[in-house]
DNA sequence: CGGGATCCCATTTGATACTG
DNA sequence: CAGTATCAAATGGGATCCCG
C-alpha cells in the first residue's frame, strides 16, 4: 500500500496520502448527517428526540441509524438513566473533540462561501 | 433567519449559526468524490482519464458530472486547447484555495483516525 | 419517549457499450 | 481521448405502524 512509485515525483507520493487520509475521514465523518449531529450534541447532552428537533429535517429512522454508526466510531456514548423514568441521553466522548479543527475550518468556510455566492457574479 | 431566540442561549445561536455554515460547506463539497478530485487536481492540471485514474474507483459518468458541478461552483475550470491535436485539461481556479485549511484539517484528522483504530482496542 | 420493522419510492452509482 | 447513453443494482430516505 505504501510501496515507492519511482515514476511519481514526491508531491505526488504525498498527495496520494493525503488523498487516502481525505479518505478514511470522510468515510466516517462524510454523508448528510453525521457532522451536524455531532455539532448538535456540543450544546450538550441531548435525547433522541430533542436531537431531532436540533438537526432539521432528519427522520427518525436515518437519525436512529446515524447515531448507532457515530456510537460505533466512538463519537458519542449512548448513556442510559435506569431510574424511572427511564431516560436516554446521547453524549460527545472526548474522541469528538478531535474534530474541532475540522469543524471549525468547515465552518468558516461554509459562511465565507455563502457570502460569496451571495453577492458574487456567477462567472469568476 | 437571524432573529435572536431569547429562549436560546447564545452559545445556542453560535451552534445554529455553524450549522448552517457547516451546512452549506458540505452542500457544494460534501459527498464522496468532490474533495479527492480536488485534491487530484493539486498535484497540476490534468486531462479526463488522468483524473479518473486518480481518483481511484470513479466511473467516467460519475466523474464527468462531478467535473460539471465543481465548474459550476468555482472550484475548477475546463480548458481547451484549439491546436490539433484537441487538448483538454481541467485545473483549479484560485478559488479552491481557500479551501486550503479544510482539506488540511480534514487529511491530518483522518490520518490520526486511522492511526487510532488500527492500534485501539473497540471501546474506549 | 426511544426507537425497530416494514414498505416503497427516488436518487445515486456502477458497468458496459457507444460516439465524435 | 472525452465524454454520453442505457440499464441494472444499490443506497437513501420518507411514511407508517408497532412495541416496551
């Protein structure tokens, strides 16, 4: 996987590698959904429906999916009160902290490209 | 749209804020090719087939109309060269610089995450 | 409330073939 | 080479019903 290309000059070596690293991220954080979740839970802890209401427009099903996935990577723990009334809270770990920087480069990003396409002709 | 909630917090509002932001970030470079043809194009400008051999498992259709859509947006321009023998090569435009900090972010997360689940037991 | 199960449609994608 | 056309398969996602 990581065998010498002699015929690639070295940036291109490193581009392959960022391109696989691009990658794996987008494997596990890419889609519709999971970021926004994420970002969701940073105001704190949330149950499943109120998670719902946060993130617009997802359904509970594809929601239900989405946080078994995000639990499995170890984005959130699943924590539940066994007290009646039973409640169950959906948590960040520490792992998610991680993605600050991904978050915060996306983010910034996203609201300097809405400016743009607001008042930029369409052509360049 | 930027109504204040008194209800909400304003850490609430900063996090709505970031998620439209983030929202809009992932509208124009989410889904799964968009950023590695990006990142492909980094290396220097480059013809149809050496994209798609660069962007390993594309298909020429999905590819021709990912090509379409980064055009639309800024990201890349189509250029032809007129002298036999028809040349034509996609290349970034200035635009795509800017996003810069976020194929940063995200290429240094995913190389720690891979890191991570190739030597970490299941649970945290 | 917190989901799971099922059904069903729409969009995306892949494979293959084809064309200027 | 630079795509387009076509069809089939996979996936995504909504709606609804159900259960503890």
């Amino acid at each position: 996987m990581f065998q010498l290309e002699e015929e690639l000059p070295l940036s291109a070596q490193a581009c392959t590698n960022k391109l696989a690293s691009i990658g794996d991220a987008l494997y596990v954080i890419g889609g519709k959904w999971k970021l926004r979740i994420i970002l969701a839970l940073q105001e704190g802890k949330k149950r499943f429906n109120e998670i719902q209401r946060a993130v617009e427009g997802i359904s509970a099903r594809v929601l239900s999916h989405e946080l078994k996935e995000l639990e499995i990577n170890g984005f959130i723990k699943r924590v539940v009160y066994t007290e009646t009334p039973v409640v169950i809270e959906y948590e960040l770990t520490q792992y998610s902290d991680t993605l600050q920087d991904v978050l915060e480069s996306l983010s910034k990003w996203g609201e300097m490209h809405r400016r743009r396409i607001m008042h930029v002709p369409v052509n360049e």
